[in-house]
C-alpha cells in the first residue's frame, strides 16, 4: 500500500475538487477535512471517499436507494433563526463546507448568548463529525454535532436497514493540550469501516453485520448487497439503537431533512449542532481542572490485565495524528487506483499532484 504525506494528499483532492467544479474555497475545505480524517485514524473518511464525492457532482451517487448530488458554489440560507437558534438549508453543497459554517453559527450565537443550537437540511455528507465538535472545543467551549444518513443499520431485533450509522460526537476542552473528544457511530462500526476492510481485502470481525437474509456475515460485500449492520452493543444493542433514534429524530425530525425512513429524507445528512459556553455555568479554569481532575482519576486506576494504558475518549486520534504526521498516511492500493481513475477522467495527473 502506497504511504503519502498529508500536504501531498491535501494536494491531490485539492487538484482533482477544483477539477470537478469545486470553487478554491471549497476544494481546501473539503480536502483538508478528509485528510484530518486520515491524520486521526479514520480512514472510512478520509481520501477514500474522493471518488464517491466527484461521482456525485458529475452525476449523482446511488449508495443507499437516493441520488445524492454535490452542487458546488451553493450557497446557504438561513430560513428561521432566533438569538440562539438557527434553520440552514444547504442546497445540496458540499457536506464540509456546510456543517463548518453550521457550527461557526452556532459557535457565534453560544459567544453572545450562551448557547447555540442549529439544524441543518438538503446537506451532502459531511464527513467525520467530531471536527465540527472541536470548532467549539477550540474557542473554550463545548460542542456538539450529530447527524443521520442512509438506510444501513438494523434496529434492534429485526433484520431490516432502517436506520443509519447516526454518529454523535462531543468535544469539551480540558486544561491540558488533549481535549475529550468522543466521537461514535451508533452501530457498531461506520460504513466507512466496512468499504475500508473491503478495499483491503479483508474480512469483518464477528458481531459487524447481518446479511439480506439476516444471517450474521464476516463478508463486507454482504453490506452492499442488502445486508445491514448492526447497532452499537451486539447483545445490549437496544443501547446503541436508542441513541441512534435520537440522533435521527433531532438530525431529521426537528430540521425538516427528514428522518431516515421517512417520506420527506432523499439523501445525505440531517445534521443538529450545539455549541454551550462554559462561562455562562462555571468559572472556565475552574471547569478545565475539574475534566483534567477526571481524566487523570480515570488514567490512573487499576488497569485490567493485558492493558497498558487507559485512554480517554480523543487520545486514539491524537496518537494517530502524531504518528502519521511523523510516518506518513498509508492508502490502500485500490483506494490509490480509484482516485487515480477518478483524475485521470478529470484530465488531472494524480502522480504530478503528489510531487
């Protein structure tokens, strides 16, 4: 498997975006976040998904049953908003550039009044949502971002795609350089964990997924061919797919984008957002030592057998950070080859853009 650095892979969605019609603004946005995608650990989206996001600005992307289609250059509209609250319709642009400006609104509105909440419809995939999160976790407060999506996830105790993946996730800053950040799907893996391991070639661990027939598969392919994966908790799965009814009702229900198995859902991401200021509750300082107090109670306990260190929720993707910004970010052969294929239809030289 090929290994980039990521301002060779923040170069190459760069020049392919721009290619497919993406404006300046837009292809930096998008490719940076697929790259902190990859700099995490998150290769399920990361520069895999570069193929899928051209396919649907050229002609619309079939993944789940509804034509997803980019429209680059769209702009946002604000259609209800309060002191604290806001509507945006996105028109179909892209997901990141979206949901970014989605959390800067309410990142404002939480400055000047405390809280800040937003919804988002008509709204492209927007990609791993714990950096929306951050924004707010980076101006000293706490953030929150959710959002439904396709048909892909079973509930509890049927067989059938009904629900989405419904990633949650929460960043709250912490006195020291390593926020919280938790950051979930609320089935046992993303969709993106499944196309990884399938470009990998590898197969899937007990307990993923369920094929069209509701046996338990260890195939990935089963995914696309009508299976479903299964909620967050295998046994105790009601669990995983509570939260995932939450997350589809606040991301679909009270936005208007329509929740996943509803009528009015075509596609893409219902998306619900929150930024709260500590401030306005505690003393920021005092907030700050208070989570540094918890995670260094939790670091410290009695670690289980095998175990040779306790990380908090945010650490695995530091880690990964560190190490691929150190060691470089490996990509798939097939992965590589599709992405090539897709420049190369764009008139682009993918191995130029690397250089």
């Amino acid at each position: 498997m090929p290994t980039f650095t990521a301002d060779q892979l923040k170069n190459l969605g760069f020049g392919i975006f721009k290619a497919a019609g993406a404006s300046d603004e837009e292809a930096e946005m998008v490719s940076q976040h697929l790259v902190n995608a990859n700099l995490a650990g998150h290769d399920s989206h990361g520069v895999i998904r570069i193929t899928a996001y051209v396919t649907m600005i050229k002609v619309g992307y079939k993944p789940y049953g509804y034509l997803c289609k980019i429209v680059p250059g769209s702009q946002i509209e604000i259609v209800r908003e309060t002191e604290t609250t806001a509507l945006i319709d996105g028109h179909w642009g892209f997901g990141q550039v979206i949901a970014a400006k989605a959390m800067e609104i309410a990142i404002e509105k939480a400055r000047k009044n405390g809280i800040g909440a937003v919804g988002v419809l008509h709204c492209n995939h927007i990609g791993r949502v714990g950096e929306y999160s951050m924004m707010a976790a980076e101006q000293g407060m706490i953030g929150i971002s959710m959002c439904n999506s396709g048909r892909l996830v079973a509930p509890f105790g049927s067989m059938d795609r009904i629900m989405s993946t419904n990633p949650i996730a929460v960043a709250i800053p912490s006195g020291s350089k390593r926020p919280f950040l938790l950051d979930m799907a609320t089935s046992v893996h993303a969709e993106g964990k499944v196309r990884v391991r399938r470009n990998r070639g590898e197969s899937l661990p007990d307990g993923w997924l369920i094929d069209k027939e509701g046996t338990p598969s260890n195939n990935p392919e089963d995914l696309y061919a009508g299976g479903a994966l299964l909620p967050l908790g295998r046994d105790i799965g009601y669990k995983g797919f509570g939260l995932a009814m939450i997350v589809d009702l606040l991301g679909g229900a009270l936005t208007g984008h329509g929740c996943t198995s509803g009528e009015e859902y075509v596609g893409g991401n219902g998306t619900f957002m929150m930024a709260i200021k500590i401030d306005n509750f505690v003393d920021q300082e005092k907030f700050r030592s208070r989570v540094d107090e918890l995670i260094r109670n939790v670091k410290n306990s009695r670690k289980a057998p095998d175990v040779e260190e306790i990380l908090i929720p945010g650490e695995p993707e530091i880690n990964s950070r560190e190490e691929r910004l150190a060691e470089g970010i490996f990509v798939s052969d097939k992965t590589w080859e599709d992405i090539k294929k897709t420049a190369k239809e764009l008139e682009v030289d993918a191995e130029k853009l690397i250089k």
